[in-house]
C-alpha cells in the first residue's frame, strides 16, 4: 500500500507541475519519444534487454515490446525501468517536456508561508524584480480571499 501512495504522490507531483495531464491524450504523443529515451539510456548504459528484464521480473520480450512500443507500460512500469536505469523520474519528465533541452537542476528548494495578501503581493514583486534566476510556484490557500 504505501508503494502505490509514493506512486500517486509522484503523479500528482507531476500534473502539478504541468508535466503530466492524467488521463489525457496529448500524454501519448510523447510516449514514443519517452520510450527512444529509455532505450537510448539503457543502450548508454550498455546494459542489455536480459538484464533489464531480470531486474524487472519480465520476460525479455517484453523489454523489447516496451521499447518498440508493440505494448505500453503503465506509469509503474516507467517507474520502475527508469529506477533500474537510475534515472530520476521527476527530471527524466521534465526533459522530455523540454523537448529535450537541458534544465538547470535547482541547487535548493525554498517554502515561504504568507499571511496577508499584502505580503504576498510585496514578496511577488520583490522577486520579480530581483533578477534572481529562480522558479516560483505559488499556491494560494482555501482562506485567500
């Protein structure tokens, strides 16, 4: 059970970030290019489709289904190819959104709590300003008014 959790909150964690939309369509036109990457990795890797499918507790057919992609894998299955591979699932998404551009890699994660909207308001502005290469991402309370 905790599994499937830590499952969910990575899904979850992903369409908060835009860079996954559950159940949609538009997922799919970039499966071909995820399953290139994965393959591509594990060909860099010089690892072969027996020992991914050792690993994986797969038949070594469906190693090679997966990567032509005669069938699909499920988030789970990506999941866990890409641990094998050891590849971070978050930035191996955020790659692919980037239709493959680099990403700086944040060198710290910063959580403010606000209490007013004037505060709010002044920290925005504050780090817009600021010049600051950095990321933000706000979520706004039930209580915001």
């Amino acid at each position: 059970m905790h599994l499937v959790h830590d499952d969910l909150q990575r899904v979850h964690k992903l369409a908060c970030d835009g860079l996954l939309v559950p159940r949609c369509f538009y997922n799919f036109m970039f499966m071909k290019e995820l399953l290139e990457f994965l393959r591509n990795e594990r060909l860099n890797k010089h690892l072969k489709q027996a020992y991914l499918a050792e690993r994986l507790g797969v038949d070594e057919s469906t190693i090679s289904r997966w990567e032509s992609g005669q069938i699909t894998m499920d988030f789970l299955q990506i999941v866990n190819y890409a641990t094998v591979l050891e590849i971070n699932v978050y930035e191996m998404f955020a790659y692919l959104a980037s239709n493959g551009q680099d990403l700086p890699i944040p060198i710290a994660e910063v959580h403010v709590e606000v209490y007013t909207k004037e505060a709010y308001n002044s920290l925005m502005q504050y780090l817009a300003n600021s010049g600051m290469d950095i990321t933000i991402k706000s979520t706004k309370l039930k209580r915001w008014k």
